[in-house]
C-alpha cells in the first residue's frame, strides 16, 4: 500500500515541477522577425505587452504601443487566454492566446471568431546581460 502511495506522490509532484506558472512569460521578447522588442509584465493580475524597441527608426511612432492586453494565466491549459492582439501595422485588433513552448520561446497567436481560423508569430525571449 505504501509503495503504491509513493508512486502517486511521486506522480504529482512531478506534475507541478513541468507546471508552468503564469509569470514565466513575463520579460522581454524579440518578434519573429526581429522587427521589435516587447515587454511583457503584469498589472492587475492580467498581461500586457507593449513595444520597448523597432529596429526601423521610421516606425518609432509604434514606440510604447500595447500589443497585448488583457491576458489571464489558465494554468489547465498551461496558456495565456482571454486577451487581445493588436497589430499596429495594419491597425488589426483580434482575440488572442498566448502559449509557451519552452523558456525561451512564445507563439502568439491572434485569431477572428474561432482559434482555428487564426494567425500565429513565434517570439523569442531576450536573453538578460
């Protein structure tokens, strides 16, 4: 019985070591690109990211621009959901989803009435000196 225990403790404690929490997005990001650097962070419990960095100075008037907005952790899902994307080239607002694939690799994800009718960008983190 006891060994049995054991194995199921084991089990969940291994589960919430590969859990995710809803901060590990939060940091600076370069787009897929490499056209901007965005900075994700917290404010009210929900997350936002605004642009820090455009590598075309002509474009610097998108400098501070939010770009995500409104996203809330669902940790079951192991995503950042609920939110909104902003593109500000087109000026195109969508819903949005947001998942992690690793801790140095985000795809976001906008998308218009269904998620599977949507358009999705991988972000790379920046790398802290």
């Amino acid at each position: 019985m006891i060994k049995y225990f054991l194995i199921a403790l084991v089990t969940v404690a291994s589960f919430d070591l590969f859990a995710q929490s809803g901060e590990a997005i939060v940091g600076e990001w370069l787009t897929q690109n490499s056209e901007a650097r965005v900075t994700i962070y917290i404010e009210h419990g929900k997350y936002f990211g605004k642009i820090v960095w455009i590598k075309d100075s002509k474009q610097s008037a998108q400098l501070n621009t939010l770009i995500l907005a409104d996203f809330v952790f669902d940790a079951k899902e192991q995503e950042w959901n609920n939110g909104t994307v902003f593109e500000p080239r087109h000026g195109h607002k969508s819903s949005g989803y947001l998942v992690l694939k690793d801790a140095n690799t985000l795809k976001v994800t906008g998308y218009k009435g269904f998620r599977w009718i949507s358009d999705s960008e991988t972000w790379t983190r920046v790398k802290s000196k």
